[in-house]
C-alpha cells in the first residue's frame, strides 16, 4: 500500500529472524513468574485483580476490601480473569503488562515495514525491545504499561491512516482502530488516554498549520466508538457507587496534577535523567539526529511523521514534568515514539559513525563493569550479615553481569557496524539491552525482603502453618501492598488511612481508626495476628502487650495473640 516493498524480507534469511523472534519471545517472557511482587504497585494491583477474581464484582475495585477508585479496571479486568482460570500467580499478575508491550514491539515491526521498509521496520522494533526504560516497565506490574501500549497503537495507527498514500477506506479503517485504542487507553488509565494524544495532534495542527487534517479524523464516528468502549464501565460503578465520580474526576485527575495532594513531587527535572537513562542504548544516537528529524520533509500539507513523534515526546514529557505528582513510569508513552524516531534515523548514519558511537557506549560500559566488581569486593569488608547492607550486596553481582551482557552486545554491534552489517548490528546491540535489562530485574529479587512479603508469609506458614482465615490479621500503622495477596485474605488497617481515605470513609467499620482501640480489641482476643514495623513492636513490648513473634525482617515483625 504505502511502499514498493519489492526488496522487502527476500534481502533477509527469514529463518533467521523467525529464530531471533523466538528467541526474543522466550527472553521476554521468561521472568514473570521468577520474581516475587514488591511494594507498591504490583502488590497494589495483584490484590485489587485477585479480590475482583474471588468477589466476582467487576464493576467495583477493591484493595483491601475497601473501595479504591483511582484507576479504570481494564487491567484489573485482564489479570482477574487469568487469575479465575488458572490461580493466583506471579505471571498472571504481570502478564497483561508484558503481552500488550510484546505486542507494540510487533505493530513497531509491522509499521515501521509499511511506512518506511522493512530495514526501519526491524530496527524499530529491536529499538523498542531494547530499549531499557520500556523493557524494565514492561516487566512489572503497573497501569503504565497497557496505557503505553493503547497509546502506541493510536499513534502507529494515525500514522497510517493520515499517510499520504492511504486510501479512503483505509483512512476510514485505521482511525476507527485510533478511536478504539483510544477507548481502551481510558479503560486503562483514565483521560490522560485521549488528553495526551489530542493535545499532541493539536499541537501539530498548529505548527503545520494542517487544518485539512481535521477532515481526516473521522471525529464523529470516532467519538460514538470511544463512547460505546470506554463510557458503559463508568455508568455502572457511578450507578453503584455514588462518591466514585467525584472521587475519579477531581481528586484522581485535577488534585493529582495541580496539587501536591499524593505526595508524589519532584523537580523540574525529574524525569530528565528518567529519559536519558530509559531510551538507553539509543540516547545517543537520538540526540545527535534531533536536527534533523525536525526537518519538513515532502511537499506543504503532507503529514511529517518525525515531527509528530518529537511533539509527542516533547509534550508528554513537559506534560508529567509540569505535573504536581511524579513516579518514573509516567513517560513510558515516549518511548516507542523514540524507538521508531531513532530507527529511521539510525538508517541515515554512516555506518563508521554508528560503529563509533557504539564503541563509546561499550567502553563506559566496560568501565562501569570494572567499577562495580571492585567497589562489591571492597563492600564485602563493611557487610555484616542479615543487615540491610549486605540485602542488598546480594543484587551487585546480577547488576555486573547485567552490564557484562550489555558490554558483549554494544561489541558485538560495534563489530557489525564497522562490517556495514547495520540491520544485525541494531539487533545485536538491542538483544544485549534486552538480556541486560532482563537479568537486572531478575537480580532485584534479591531485594525481595526489603519490598514484599512473601519472605515473612511463607517463613511463618513453613514454621507454624497456614494462617487461621477466622483469626483476625491486623496491620498496625502501616500497610505493606504484597500481604493481602501472599496471605490471600485483606488485613484490617490500624490507625492508618493514605490512600484508603475514600474506601475507609464508606465502609469505616473495616478499619480501627485508633492504635488505642486496636490494644483494646487485642488483649481480649484469644487468636488473632498482627504486622508492625519494629519500632512500634518495641513500644508495645516495653507497654506489656501480649505478643509472640512468628517472623520478623530487618524491618518488620509479624506477631500472633495466642
């Protein structure tokens, strides 16, 4: 359609990218039941899928068995349903961000082919799997990622349909699919799913001065589309839920990004080092090229795909920048837009200096490997043992041999570029980010004590046996996100409220709102279980509370009336 594509994958051994795109789905997929869930959003998300699952309640959200309206359901829809089909597990919490990020690297593939050839179609998608901010994001159980994904498609989607050589029924066909992943970046998230992109599409109609543009959005028929996807969900839980549009609309969208109400501040520059670092390895090869990708290609009037995707990477970032609440996640959406900028870039360069610059990224890398195992070895004199210190020189070996695996592929491409060999020195360089990123995150599971409670569960299940379900489990002051989903039952908070407020305030009989009262309820009982962080567990002991310590960690303690 949109390219004489007669030289396409016949220049290439399909045999040998069928091989690397098996090999890549087995890397990408290969950690998500390995690592424990940590603290706050997987064990967040994990519970409020797996309370959906047991409830059968999909129109209200609960954590904790209070209501938690903060985000749409559809990811929580995703994991509760594999979680009613084959159990609660580690993979069936993360698979949703996984498999619709898999999925974008594909469409990278696939877009990048029609739009500009098959070499910028691979080195897209390589650019994209390999791509660090997008690969550890995608790896993890947050909302950031099938937001990412439902944006990436109505991004790559408008790129086709408003391309020059689109017919009418194709552009008719492909903003259909715009609108719908639009709906479906609501579901996910919220508004932020049609702000974001109409604001950038907005922009770009302004400095192009591109007003025929809006005749080719097919916004009528586009609006019914997100209507009917998106707008059913928030009539049936604001039918049975009366505090959620408030709630959902103000506090979750207005007072998140114009007050500091969540607690989630930053600098200005908060999330510059955030891009630098998440686009890695590609930085450098972006930075140089941003000149020209801004260039007006083609004749006036025709899209200027590169300038989109700068607009779009410009306005989100300055977006969540000028935000009143920050987490690293929130410019995941950048990221394939880089991808594909860096991709059709990267075939513009002489292949000495891709070779140069790759040589530059190896060598840091290889100083930084050198770095590391000497500062670990000089760390083993200072560690004593169960102290949070020597937790966490645990993770220092996986994080060398996360930059030895990079080291090897920036090599690797180096070697490849030098050989005019571009399309296997992207891959090469990709698929050594991608092992790299794969074994830092399978190394964090050494932090597994300091951020989940799998460890204090389990240890206390394997010593004592199951925890009694009739017994009540209170925590006291505090609120560890994984230990509603490792104990399979919600915990009754004790003088704690954060982001319970909402949910507390409709059902307070849940909650105990003072340690006072707890102490009270706790000497009479004759079962029940308790987790405290240590400080307050020594408070208690010095008060005469009657506790036995099951298990504790270098930071909490879990105790039984007994």
């Amino acid at each position: 359609m949109l390219r004489n594509k007669s030289h396409a994958l016949s220049s290439f051994s399909r045999f040998y990218w069928l091989g690397l795109l098996i090999i890549f789905t087995l890397i990408w997929f290969s950690n998500l039941e390995y690592r424990k869930l940590v603290r706050p959003d997987e064990g967040r998300y994990a519970e409020i899928s797996r309370e959906m699952a047991v409830s059968g309640d999909w129109v209200t959200p609960r954590l904790n068995d209070l209501k938690y309206f903060e985000k749409p359901p559809l990811q929580y829809w995703a994991t509760a349903a594999v979680f009613r089909a084959f159990g609660d597990s580690h993979w069936g919490a993360r698979w949703w961000p996984a498999a619709t990020t898999f999925g974008c690297v594909l469409l990278m593939f696939w877009v990048g082919r029609r739009l500009f050839g098959v070499e910028v179609g691979l080195a897209a998608a390589a650019a994209l799997g390999g791509c660090s901010g997008f690969v550890i994001n995608s790896h993890i159980n947050t909302l950031d990622a099938g937001l990412t994904a439902f944006l990436t498609v109505a991004l790559l989607g408008f790129l086709l349909a408003q391309h020059p050589d689109a017919t009418r029924k194709e552009n008719r066909n492909w903003m259909r699919v715009v609108w719908a992943a639009l709906a479906l970046a609501v579901l996910s998230k919220g508004l932020i799913g049609v702000v974001l992109p109409g604001a950038v599409l907005a922009i770009y109609i302004l400095i192009e001065r591109d007003w025929r543009r809006l005749t080719r959005l097919h916004i009528a028929e586009g609006v019914i589309i997100l209507l009917l996807i998106a707008v059913p969900w928030f009539v049936a839980v604001s039918l049975a839920n009366h505090e959620f549009a408030r709630f959902f609309f103000i506090h979750e969208h207005l007072e998140r990004f114009l007050t500091h109400v969540h607690r989630r501040e930053g600098a200005w520059w908060y999330f510059v080092p955030i891009l630098l670092f998440g686009v890695m390895p590609w930085t450098p090869f972006i930075a140089v090229r941003l000149r020209d990708g801004w260039r007006r290609e083609g004749e006036p009037g025709t899209l200027q795909p590169l300038r989109l995707l700068l607009i779009w990477v410009a306005f989100i970032f300055l977006f969540f920048s000028a935000s009143s609440s920050k987490l690293p996640f929130y410019i995941l959406p950048v990221f394939p837009a880089l991808a594909l900028f860096a991709a059709v870039e990267m075939q513009r360069m002489e292949p000495k200096t891709l070779s140069r610059f790759t040589w530059g990224l190896a060598a840091v890398s290889g100083v930084l490997l050198v770095v590391l195992i000497g500062g670990e070895r000089m760390a083993r004199v200072f560690s004593k043992e169960a102290s949070l210190f020597e937790i966490a020189r645990h993770y220092v070996p996986w994080i060398q041999a996360s930059v030895f695996s990079f080291t090897i592929g920036a090599l690797a491409a180096a070697w490849l570029f030098r050989s005019h060999a571009r399309s296997t020195g992207i891959v090469a360089l990709a698929f050594g980010s991608l092992v790299a990123g794969i074994v830092a995150l399978n190394g964090h599971d050494q932090l597994s004590r300091l951020f989940s409670a799998y460890h204090l569960v389990r240890e206390t299940e394997a010593e004592y046996g199951p925890f009694d379900p009739t017994a009540p489990f209170y925590s006291v002051q505090m609120y560890d996100q994984t230990l509603p989903f490792y104990l399979k039952r919600p915990v009754t908070l004790v003088q704690y409220i954060d982001e319970f407020a909402l949910g507390l305030d409709a059902e307070p009989q849940k909650g105990i709102a003072q340690v006072e009262d707890w102490k009270q309820r706790w000497i009479v009982l004759d079962k029940g279980y308790a987790i405290m962080n240590l400080t307050h567990y020594e408070r208690f002991v010095s008060e005469g509370l009657p506790m036995r310590v099951l298990t504790r960690d270098p930071r909490r303690v879990i105790v039984s009336r007994q």
